[in-house]
C-alpha cells in the first residue's frame, strides 16, 4: 500500500478513482480535501462526463425538466483533487494501469473503483433492443424526447420498485395525456409498512396511474410487453427499471466479484483479491451484519468518503478501520408535490414513523439536493464528511480484516 512511484526527486503515490458519481466524487473530495498542497499524494478523478450526473433526478430529465448543472471540475475546485474525463475500457490490475477512451493508459497505485450500476436490460428478451432506461441523461434525454412526441397513448413502466414508482409518478403527472401502466412482480412500496406503502399506491393511484402487481414480464417487443401466461401488454414506450447490473469491467480484470459482477470487499472496502483496489457506491459488494448492503445514494457517499480516509490511514501505516453504515430512510417522489419517506432501521427494516404529503416532498427534496452542499463544505472542512449513520449493533464487531 505504501507504494511510491518516483519522478525525479519526487515521489508520488497515485490514487487514480474511476466515476464521478456519489460514491467515487466523494471519495475525490474528502481525499482531494485532505492532500491540498501534497506533492507524495497525486489523485485523478476519471468520469466519461465533464457534468455530474443527478441519478437521483433522472425520472424528472426523463419528463423535460432540466436539470442543474453540477460541472465535476468545479466542484473539485480548491482540492488538490485532478479530473480526467474518458470512457474506462479496461482495468489491468496485474500492471496497475487504467484504460480511457482505449487510447490512454493511467497508472495507479491505488485504484477506487465507483462506475456504479444500471438497469439490467441483457436478462429479458428484447429490452436492449426496445426499452427505454434511466441509465444516464442521455438514456433519459431519449425518453423525454419520445413522451414530448406521443402527447397520448400507453407507457408501461417495468419494474415495482422505488425508480419504477418515482418514473410512473413523475410521467403521469407531467404528461397527464399518456396512460401510465406500472409493472412488477411485487405491490408497489411492499418493503414499507402498512400506513407508508398504503399511501404510495394510493397516490399512484391519484396519479391515475394503472398498477398491475404479481405480473413476470417476460419479452420486451417494439409495440409493448408479453407477460408470463401469454398476454401482450400493448404500449408505446416501455420504460425498464429492473434489476441492476454492473460493468463487466472488473470481472474482466481478475477480480473477485459476486454474483452480479460487483467487487467484493473486505471490512475496510478493499477487494478481497487485490488489496490496492478499493471499490464504492453501486459497484461494491459490502457486507455488513445485516447483509450486502443495497446501493443507495444515503449509503455510495459514505463508502466514498470511508474509502479516502482509509487510503490516507494506510499511506501514513495506519491501520483502516471497517466501514459501518446504517440506512436511516426511503425517500421516494410522488411528482413534484407529493412524497412519502419511510423512515428505517440501520438494516433498512421499515419504522413504524413515516412521513407523506407535502412535508415529505420537502423533505425529499432536501435530501436530494444536499450532496453539493455537502461536497463544499467537505472542502472546506473535510471532517464534516465524515460524519454518518453507523448503524449501532446493527453493525459492531465488525474488524478489519
Ligand atoms: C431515477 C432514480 C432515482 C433514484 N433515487 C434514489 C433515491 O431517492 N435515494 C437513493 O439513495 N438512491 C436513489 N437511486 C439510486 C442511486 O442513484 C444510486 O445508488 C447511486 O447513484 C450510486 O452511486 P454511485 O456513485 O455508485 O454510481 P453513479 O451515481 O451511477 O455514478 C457512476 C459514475 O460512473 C460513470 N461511469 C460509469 N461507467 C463509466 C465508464 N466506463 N467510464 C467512465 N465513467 C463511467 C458515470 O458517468 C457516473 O458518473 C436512484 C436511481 C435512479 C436511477
């Protein structure tokens, strides 16, 4: 870990992190934060886009509604933290290099892994070919293009879960023209309690948004959906926010991955078969004592910020410390008025306590909002990053391993 790479008279230890999304730009800020004005300590942030991408807000870009513009160098501004921007092809973890946009090779001494995850189209028959998803703003650039144009007609929303919920929502009230059928194999908000998940469905319903429960889509076809049992579900647009899926990236470098492709990590957050490589946010198989954690955007800025500190612990011999993390909440968006935020334990357990309404969709919009305003106050104090849910017992005796 305490490796140097040497140039001239200096020697330079080179974190190289790949994504700019919630974990990996956390992970650059707290890290970049700390090593202003270092010449033993070299970061580069590596993201395909110049512009930091509000996954949290894609269903809102997928109806036309623009969006900030969060611009990755600025926000790395006063941070001893460089940005590069390509596409990753390649991770050659025996040589320690990164590949960019197949031209360029970056070497590293310790690599922070944090491309995320999308929707998984390659399991159904047709969805690459026919869906649409909210896998970045241009996927969902597409999508607004294509409801803009139908004015009326059906779209079907795959998948129950909270992105598929936030999507029909958002769709149904932003183009109350389109029929809005919502798909899945579970209720709609089934992970809440009884008063959170009531009021979900009854604001989908609200919405006039068609929920259609304990249905296994099975093709994805360019005038709709076929069901298990053989009915075709006619549709214009077909939106697929099911599942999730991880760049073959990592597996194609030889490191140990779980079983949909992300990066096993120790109790520090480094992969358990290369010790130089850190991994965060969606593409990290974390274990705490309640599970594999569920990637989030609550729990990516943590691992992010938990990763940096403990990159600085080992190049000062120290040894890290294992990252413990409980989640506190599910917010999800009804439209732009409504919200519900159920509140959980650190096991993500639903509470009895939860929040609708109005208040929620402030709440929610808060909590959305706040990474910039947690990246610049990060700069400038980068122990308030620091600062999360541990989790209590949920998540004690876990040691470093
Ligand atoms: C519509 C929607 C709503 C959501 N709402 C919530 C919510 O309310 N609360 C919540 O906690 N979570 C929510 N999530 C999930 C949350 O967005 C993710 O858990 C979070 O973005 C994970 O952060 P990350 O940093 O791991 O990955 P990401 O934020 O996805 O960042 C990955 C970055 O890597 C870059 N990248 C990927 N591949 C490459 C490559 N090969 N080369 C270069 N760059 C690359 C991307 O450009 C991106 O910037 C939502 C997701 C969606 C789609």
């Amino acid at each position: 870990m305490n490796t140097r790479h040497t140039t001239g008279a200096a020697t330079t230890h080179r974190v190289v992190i790949l994504g700019a999304g919630y974990a990996g730009l956390s992970a650059a800020v707290q890290l970049g934060a700390r090593v202003t004005g270092r010449e033993d300590v070299r970061v580069t942030l590596v993201d395909a886009q110049e512009r930091f991408t509000e996954r949290l807000r894609l269903h809102m870009a997928a109806t036309g509604q623009r969006l900030a513009e969060l611009n990755i160098p600025e926000l790395l501004e006063g941070t001893g933290a460089q940005f590069v921007r390509g596409w990753v092809t390649a991770v050659d973890a025996d040589a320690k290099t990164v590949r960019i946009d197949d031209e360029r090779e970056l070497p590293y001494d310790t690599l922070v892994y944090g491309l995320g995850g999308v929707a998984d189209t390659t399991a159904l028959p047709g969805a690459e070919e026919h869906a649409y998803t909210l896998n970045s703003t241009g996927d969902a650039k597409v999508l607004a293009d294509r409801l803009a144009r139908l004015g009326s007609g059906t779209v079907v929303v795959a998948g129950s879960g909270l992105t598929g919920v936030e999507a029909a929502a958002e769709i149904a009230e932003q183009h109350p023209g389109l029929n809005v059928v919502l798909l899945g194999r579970q209720d709609p908000g089934a992970a809440m309690n009884p008063k959170a998940g009531t009021y979900l469905r009854s604001a989908l319903q609200r919405l006039g948004v068609e929920v259609r429960a304990g249905v296994e889509v099975l093709k994805v076809l360019p005038d709709g959906v076929e069901l298990a049992g053989g009915e075709h579900v006619a549709a214009d647009a077909v939106l697929w926010t099911s599942g999730t899926r991880v760049s073959p990236l990592p597996a194609a470098a030889g490191l140990a991955v779980d079983e949909r492709g992300r990066i096993v990590t120790d109790a520090t957050l480094r992969s358990v078969s290369h010790r130089e490589v850190y991994a965060v946010g969606d593409a990290a198989a974390i274990r705490q004592r309640y599970g594999v954690m569920r990637g989030t955007c609550q729990s990516g800025m943590p691992s992010g910020v938990h990763a940096a500190l403990a990159i600085l612990r080992a190049l000062e011999g120290k040894r890290p410390k294992p990252f413990r993390f409980g989640y506190y909440h599910t917010p999800v968006s009804l439209g732009r008025h409504d919200a519900v935020v159920q509140f959980t334990r650190p096991d993500d357990t639903p509470r009895r306590f939860c929040l609708t309404g109005r208040t929620a969709a402030r709440y929610k919009e808060t909590v959305t909002a706040s990474p910039r305003p947690t990246w610049v106050r990060m700069k400038k104090m980068p122990s308030s990053g620091a600062f999360w849910r541990r989790g209590g017992r949920f998540t004690r005796n876990r040691e470093a391993q």
